[in-house]
C-alpha cells in the first residue's frame, strides 16, 4: 500500500460529534470543506399559489423523513511520509457509500454519519500515491480514529490497486460541491455526459434539470433566454461571437475539452449579477494525478447525408477542413475601398451614350466593372450535388504530475478534431396569413438543406503548487468552428400581382453560407491559503479573451421562373430576374460579414473562515470584480445586375452564373456617331454597408457572509455593487448618421439565502435576489441588416433600458446511499423592463411603429414578464432495490415552467382584427412549459462494459411574433440516444454510439388553435439517425 496508518479502534465520542449538522459529503467544521449554505429563493406572501404550494410541500416532506439515525464517526490526521507535514485538501471517501471530505490546513478531516460496522477509508491527493486504511470498526455513536501517512510519487513505490467497487471520484467531487455551495448549483462532470453522448458544451447542458437549447448552441434556463444568463470559463467571463446573441455559443466548446459543466441558478454576490436564468461555468480539463497518454478516433454514419449524391455542396477553399477559409471567400482587395456611389459612376459612364464622354473613358470604365464583376476568388452563386465521406473525428491528450522538491508541477495538453456532415431534402417552408379569420397560405416551398460542420481544438493547462498553500495555474484554450451550408428551396408564392398558385410561374431561393468561429483564452489563476493569517483564502483570475465571427462571400441567388414561350414542355425555363416579387434579396447578392470581440476580465476574492463559541463554521468573503468587452462589427455587401429573360436550367443556373458564355465580357454597341457598352453582368452596392463599435466595462465590488444561526440553520447573504457603461455607434445603409446609445449606471445587488440541515444528508434551501439584464452589443446598435437565420430584417434600439429582476427560490434535497439524489424545488420570477422582439420599426426618437408583416422586427422593453416554475431532480443506484442490480442507474430530471408577458394594447388590437381572437398575453420567447431528461444505465466494471439510454424533451416554445396573425411555435421533438462502451484490454476501449433513433420532424407551426397546433407548417425537415464507432487506447 501507499501509506502507512494506525491500528483503528473505536473510542468514546469526543468533544467533535455528528450533531453539528454535517453533511455525509461533507468534512467537519474543522476541514476545508465546510458546512456552507447554497442560496435559495423564498417566495413573496403574495407569490402564486402553486409556489407557496411547493414551499409548504417542501417543509412537510423534510419533516417527515427528519428522524434520529443513531450511527458512529471516523476522523483523523493525514500527513505526508516525506517529512511528516499535515497534508491539506486531501479527498477522503469511505468505499461503497457517498460519504466523503477534504482535510483541512492541519491535515485533520471528519467522516460524520457513518453506518455501524467494518469499512475501508480511501485518501487520494495529487502527487501522492492514492491509499486506503480497511477494517475500520465504526459503533453507533462512537469516533473511531484513523490517522495516515501518504507517500509521495516520486518514491519507488507500488501503486495502490483498488478492487473492490469505489464511488466516482468526479461524481463523489460534484456532490460535494453541490452540497456545500451558497449558490443553487447543479453540475455533470465528463464521466457522466460521455456516456449520454454529449458532443460539446451545448449537448451537455441539455442534461441539466430546466435547460432546454435553441439553434444547437444557446441554453434557456428556466424559460429564459440566453438574454438573461452567463457563460463562464473557469470562472472567468466568455464573449460571444454571434452578432445577435448575448451569450457565448455553446457549441464552440467540445466535450473532450470540459471536465465538468456547474450552473448557478440562484445568485450570491460573488457571482455576475447580469443573470437571471443562471450562470454556466465550463469547467476545462486541468492536469492528472500521474502520467496519461490517451488517443483515439471515430467514424460516423448518418442516415440521411453520408454517401447520398444528392448532397448540396460547391468547391471551396484548400483549408476548409481546418475550418479555416484560405482566402478564396475574402472580399477581394479591389473592392476594399469602393463605395456603391463609386460603381453606379463607373456603370454610368460605360453606359452612356453622350458624345461628352471620350469612348476611352467610356471603355475605361467598362474595363474596370468587368475586372470588379469577375474579382471575387470563387464565381459559383449556388450549390450543385456531390456524397459526402463518413463523419470522422480524432483526440489526442497527455499529461503529468511531477515533483521537484517542494514543488509540484502538473501540465496537460490535448487536441481534438470532428468533421460531420448532415442534409435533408424533405423540408417544408410555408407561410400562412389570416383570410376572414382563416388561415390563407402564400408561400410553400420545398426545402433542401445542407450542412458541413468542421470542428478543432487546442487546450493546454499548467499547475504549478508551491509548497502547501499556494498553486498557480495557466490555462490556454482555442478553437476553431466552421459550418458551411448549402440551400435549396423551390416553390409557389402569391403576392401583389403574382399568384404562382394559378399559374406556372415558380419561385427559386439559393444560399451558400460559411459561418467561421474562434475563440482564443488565455486564462491565469491563482489560490492561497494564508496560516498566519488566521487561515484567510485568496484567490485571483486574470484572463484575455478574443473572439471573431467571420462570414465571407454570403451568396444568395433568388429568382422567379416561367415556362419556356418556345417549348413549354421543356425542362428549360425562362428567368424573370427583375420581378418585386422576387424573395430579399430580390438580386444576386454577396455579403462580407466580420465581428470581432475582445474582452479582458479579472476577479480577486479574500474568504475568512472561522468558528463561533459553539465551534459551529462561519465564513466571510469580499472581492472586486471587473471586465472590459470591445466589440466591432462590419458588413459590405455587392450585387449583380443582369440574367434576365435567360433560358436555363433552373436547377444548375446559379451554380453557372458567372462561368462561361453566360456572363461575357462588356459589348461595345455603336448607334450613328454614339457609342456605349452594355453588360451581361454589372455590379453595384446599394445596401447592406453596415458598422457599430461597441464597448462594455463593467465593475463590481462585493460582501457577504455565512453565518450559523442554529446548529442545522445557516443564513447567508451579501450585496453586489456592479457598475455598467455600454455605449455603441452604428450606421447603415439607409442613413449617413451616426447613431450612439448609452446606458451608464450602477446597481445594488442584495442577495440572502437559509439553509436547514433537515439531518446529516438532507437539506431544504431557501434564497432571495436582485439580479440585473443588460442590452446586447446589436440590440442596442440603430442600423438595419438582413438576419439569415431568422428571414428577417433586424433594427437595433439605443432607447433601450437595463432590466432588473426579483429571484425566489426554494428547493429540498436528500443526497442518498452510493452517490444518489432526490431533489424538489420551486421558483419564481419578475422581471421589469424585459427586452423581447417584436415586428415593428422605429420613429426617429425611439417610438415604435407597429407593423402588420413579420419581416421587420426591432427590440423594446416590455413593462414585466413573470416566470414561475418546478423542478425535480433524481439519480441513484438501483441495489436499492436489489444488491445484484448494483450496475444499473437510473436518472431523472423534469420542470414545468410557466411565464407571462401581457401583451401591447397595439398588438392586441391588431391580432384581434386579423384572427378574430381576443389575446392578452404570451410566454417569453424560447420558454418550453415541459423539459424531462431521463437515462438509464448498466455499468459492469469487472466486464468493462457501459451501456446508457438516455430520453430528452422539450415541450413546445414561441419562435416568432406576428402582430397580425398567429404566432409561431417550435414544437416538441423527442431524443433518444444509446451508448455503448466496451473494454477490450488493459488500456483499450470501442465506443457505439446511436444518437437521434426517433428522428422526429422538426417542426415550426401557427398556433391557430394553440401553441400545439401542427396542423399549419411554417417549416419541417428531419435530422436522420447518426451512427458512430470509436476506439480510444489509453496508457
């Protein structure tokens, strides 16, 4: 064995004894780890019924199971062999139990609650060999003492071999952590979301209780929206790189780089106070207790994308593989600096017939729009069909701790790569209108969409620990996302003065989309344990953070075509190039698209344990926090001009646009003594000359303590002062002005939190908070752009306010045997001066101006929106029920959330005209009232076998607004994923993965009779089933 401990024997209780409310997971008031209130919200006398409801159910329920459990306690010492020195923050579980604590500066720790009979207690700490002291007789309330001597790695010593079944350490870590946190926390480590399939951090936050996430990449937390929560890197703040969104996307972050996902869903002073979903803190791996060298890759196959020839795809760059555009989508060099009022002189003169102008300035002129046109490094405007190759992806990480004396220094390093590949052609696009009450469609496409997502990463970390007390880390993460996507749709449009319906008439819409992200972090840390100074913690971050989103030649090729008037049978048609009707952009269009954004933030916190007369633990901890964000956003786009009348084939004709004899150089025509050029292509820039810069700094300082009212009640609170300056300036298109906003303010935070000890593994939680919401860089910024995603044009709003937020809490908790939990809670909200979308634009001085089409929309504050919910929460072990069930696990977790935004008198008024029906209210955007996570899993450790099941839905959600209509849902589409993991030697593992096995239509649709109604479409297509195969080797 690794250390050297004393005999065990059971001695009379001691002065130390389980009655101070310990929990089993966590150590003594004495140990590092201590008794530590987590903030829950207590809901107002005038809160709804349901609330009050669950707070009286909760309160009943501790009751009942709150009962005298006579058991025996093991404490002691532990030191390291090399000089005898107490060893801190040590990990000491008893095996086969949740029971677990961490020692504190004195090396002493404390295991309360402990069954009677024989046990085995484990240590383990990084740089030292992990040990275990077995045979430990616990009585009923007695203390049995076990002191331990842990030696060294650098020593010549044999490895501890664990045989028999042990806890998780991570899982054992995260309850521990969950357990003694001031914050409403829920956590899954890497251990657990490998095995329900979650490729990046977004996946992974799906597993969490009342999270759902919208476009693959932003998490809702309790019905709202990424508007009102945080994401964080090693507790250091993240900026995004989406031009619409406030949060980081999600999806930038792979799984194979995250240890552990912790949310924070109530708020305590230390945390940002720009939250009131929750906080997200992606935690990176950090370096190993002994050297590791993993490697691995994978193929995949999807039902619907590889090998099909129909695949929609065009050549692109020589690094797209790297997720990295070499060039060939970058706006040419000769269009830098040219204005759209430069290239309408340039036409103007090639076309004129004045004898004015010299036919040398004229040919000139036409020389240099023909060099212009055919300047862009790729001439293709749309997608033709080619198979994709498999999925494929690839990991590579190692790491080590080594000892130098006093001093250990632990690095870790890994690369991960994923190329996948998906594709429908079943899509249905429609839009519908109310026609005496009635809906009435206008739109109906047939819809073909695909998508090639390339992904890589690069994460290093080095840990210095100096001595016992001081460890500094450095972290560096980058990644590199690209998705490059092809669409197709096809279809009948009725508009004023075209009504494809009753005709032969079609509409076409092309669009070749590559959306390239990274994000590059520099993070530096440090922790300090200061003895001399009555054990007072210090703890620092500092981290660089760079963002970009970078969308190169956006292609769009829409046009309308008829019949060939020579052979209307033939698959030729005409093209009508120059029709109103022709969908925005109603020309052949590429935009440049560039954000980048910098952020610099740091925090310094000072935490002061101690214990009162009663030996009961308290804490107190003040800190500064601040962060500095620059944003700059630009947008140039170029259209073409010509192609009308053509005859075509439709389906290659965008592809063939600017490639041969279809698009010849300038003709000079000669008519008497006047001479002019026409052109089968030109260019112009008439819209989309988009920028703002934006800049952000925010500052805090903050206070709060922990304090132990009773023996089994702790009371916690704190204030945050936070300081917010956000100003941006913007200019588009359709103004020379430059438009600023700004918003400078502060804000008081006030946070409070109960915890009772119901007993020694059960806990009710109690919180109150102020928390605030801020504008985005692009809702704040007045210009107008054409959003892809949504087929809308977007205006930003600088009259917009801060909005501010009351949080109530209250949640049960029974952390059960061998690692399970049993959680039950509620919450409600109210927010003022929420901020949603709406379909309207705005006057010169910030009014809204109500619009009747949904392609307009612009942000405003409401007056107040409420939210209100439940949540449960359930894992454990089934030997519960039957000791040979000891492989299986099952897990649970469900919400029910309920929110309400009253509606504009405007609006009202207009929906009643158009459909007849009197609304008075909606939920928030993005809200789902129904969330349900299940799993079920078979882990045989002796066979090396894991098998997970894994369910997850999500009720349906409002995606749109329409003022003059029914509103748009994003209905409910199941998951169900299988994995299954196999060990097929010492080191070597393969990995089966099944993901998507329903492949339910994903569905938008008109709430006609209710925000279930699937009856009216707006848009539908299926994913198809992914299969991957891995093998990964470890050593």
């Amino acid at each position: 064995m690794g250390g050297v401990a004393s005999k065990p024997q059971p001695t009379s209780p001691s002065s130390i004894s389980g009655a101070d409310g310990q929990s089993p997971l966590v150590g003594s008031p004495d140990c590092v780890t201590r008794r530590v209130s987590r903030g829950r919200r207590i809901g107002r006398q005038s809160a709804s019924g349901p609330i009050a409801a669950s707070f009286l159910a909760l309160a009943l329920a501790a009751r009942l199971v709150a009962q005298d459990v006579t058991l025996g306690t093991i404490s002691g010492t532990v030191t390291e062999s090399w000089e005898g020195k107490p060893l801190a923050n040590v990990t000491v579980t008893l095996r086969g139990t949740t029971l677990a604590a961490t020692t504190d500066a004195q090396g002493r720790f404390r295991l309360a609650n402990v069954p009677p009979g024989q046990h085995t207690v484990q240590f383990a700490v990084p740089g030292y060999f992990r040990s275990a002291v077995g045979d430990v007789l616990v009585a009923p309330g007695q203390v049995s003492p076990v002191d331990i001597s842990l030696r060294p790695e650098f020593q010549d010593m044999e490895e501890y071999v664990v045989t028999a079944p042990e806890l998780e350490a991570q899982n054992t870590s995260l309850l521990m952590e969950r357990q003694s946190a001031s914050a409403l926390l829920e956590a899954i480590g890497s251990e657990r979301f490998s095995r329900l399939a979650a490729g990046d951090a977004a996946e992974i936050m799906t597993k969490i209780t009342g999270v759902s996430v919208v476009e693959g990449k932003f998490a809702v937390i309790r019905g709202l929206s990424d508007r009102y929560n945080i994401a964080l890197l090693n507790g250091a703040d993240v900026p995004s790189a989406d031009p619409y969104r406030r949060a980081v996307q999600l999806d930038l972050f792979p799984a194979d780089v995250i240890d552990t996902v912790v949310v924070s869903k109530s708020f305590t002073p230390d945390l940002p106070g720009g939250f009131s979903g929750g906080v997200m803190d992606i935690r990176t791996k950090s370096f190993p207790e002994r050297f590791v060298f993993k490697v691995g890759g994978g193929v995949g196959y999807n039902t619907q994308a590889t090998g099909n020839d129909r695949f929609l795809t065009y050549p692109g760059g020589d690094t797209d593989w790297l997720a990295l555009d070499d060039g060939t989508r970058a706006l040419p060099g000769e269009l830098e600096n040219v204005s759209g009022d430069d290239l309408q002189r340039l036409l103007a003169t090639a076309t004129s017939g004045s004898l004015a102008i010299p036919l040398e300035t004229k040919t000139a002129a036409a020389r240099e729009m023909d060099r212009l046109v055919r300047s862009f490094g790729t001439p293709y405007m749309g997608p033709n069909r080619s198979a994709p190759p498999p999925d494929h992806d690839f990991n590579l990480l190692v790491g080590d701790t080594v000892k130098v004396k006093d001093t250990s220094i632990g690095y870790f390093a890994s690369v991960n790569y994923e190329r996948d590949y998906r594709f429908y052609e079943d899509g249905i696009r429609r839009r519908y209108r109310p026609a005496g009450g009635e809906p009435d469609i206008y739109q109906d496409y047939q819809d073909s969409r695909s998508v090639t997502l390339t992904q890589w990463s690069g994460l290093a970390n080095l840990a210095v620990k100096l001595f016992t007390h001081h460890e500094l880390d450095y972290t560096f993460l980058y990644t590199q996302n690209a998705e490059d996507m092809a669409r197709k749709l096809f279809g009948q449009i009725e508009s004023s003065g075209e009504d494809q319906f009753n005709d032969q008439r079609r509409t076409h819409q092309n669009e070749l989309h590559w959306t390239q992200r990274d994000l590059v972090t520099h993070q530096f840390r440090g922790a300090h344990q200061l003895p001399a100074l009555h054990d007072v913690e210090a703890d620092w971050i500092a981290s660089v953070a760079t963002t970009s989103q970078y969308e190169p030649d956006l292609r769009y090729f829409n046009f309308i075509s008829y019949p060939n008037p020579q052979d209307p049978s033939s698959d030729l048609r005409g093209v009508d190039m120059i029709s109103n009707n022709t969908p925005f952009p109603d020309r052949p269009t590429r935009y440049f698209r560039e954000l980048d954004d910098q952020n610099l933030n740091g925090k310094f916190d000072l935490t002061l344990p101690g214990e009162d007369w009663r030996g009961l633990a308290w804490k107190v901890k003040g800190g500064v926090f601040g962060s500095q964000s620059e944003r700059e956003f630009k947008e140039r786009s170029f259209t073409y001009n010509g192609g009308n009348g053509s005859i075509v084939d439709t389906e290659t004709f965008p592809y063939n646009y600017m490639l041969g004899t279809n698009a010849p150089p300038p003709t000079l025509v000669q008519q008497g003594n006047r001479s002019r050029y026409t052109f089968a292509r030109s260019l112009n820039s008439a819209f989309g000359n988009n920028f703002y810069d934006g800049e952000q700094n925010i500052y805090a300082a903050y206070g709060l303590a922990e304090l132990p009212v009773l023996e089994r009640f702790r009371l916690g609170g704190g204030v945050r002062y936070e300081t917010t300056f956000l100003q941006v300036q913007s200019s588009s298109f359709q103004s020379q002005r430059v438009f600023t906003g700004t918003i400078d303010q502060g804000d008081w935070l006030p946070a409070v939190n109960l915890t009772w000890d119901v007993r020694d593994d059960m806990k009710v939680r109690f919180s109150y908070s102020q928390t605030v919401s801020r504008p985005t860089y692009r809702e704040f910024a007045r210009y107008r752009s054409f959003d892809v995603a949504s087929d809308q044009i977007v205006e930003g709003n600088p009259f917009l306010v801060m909005g501010t937020s009351e949080n109530f809490d209250a949640r049960w908790e029974w952390f059960t045997k061998n690692g399970g939990l049993l959680s039950f809670g509620g919450f409600y909200k109210t927010l003022e001066d929420p901020i949603e979308k709406f379909n309207a634009t705005l006057s010169p001085d910030g009014t809204p101006i109500w619009t009747a089409s949904s392609d307009f929309v612009t942000f405003l504050n409401t007056d107040t929106a409420t939210v209100w919910g439940i949540e449960f929460e359930a894992r454990q072990s089934l030997a519960f029920i039957e000791p040979n069930l000891h492989p299986f696990s099952v897990g649970l977790n469900a919400a029910y959330i309920a929110t309400t935004v009253p509606l504009q008198p405007e609006i009202r008024e207009m929906k009643y005209m158009a459909t007849g029906e009197r609304i008075e209210e909606r939920p928030l955007y993005d809200q789902s009232p129904y969330i349900i996570n299940a799993d079920l899993s078979y882990d045989n450790e002796r066979l090396g076998t894991t098998v997970t099941l894994a369910a997850y839905y999500a009720a349906e959600r409002l995606a749109l607004i329409i003022n003059n209509g029914w509103d748009v849902y994003e209905q409910a589409a199941p998951s169900l994923d299988l994995v299954v993991s196999q060990r097929l030697a010492k080191g070597l593992k393969v990995k089966f993965t099944a993901r998507n096995l329903l492949n339910p239509e994903i569905m938008r649709s008109y709430g006609v009779s209710g925000p279930t109604d699937r009856d009216f479409i707006y848009s539908s297509y299926t994913r198809g089933i992914t299969f991957n195969l891995s093998l990964n080797y470890e050593y």
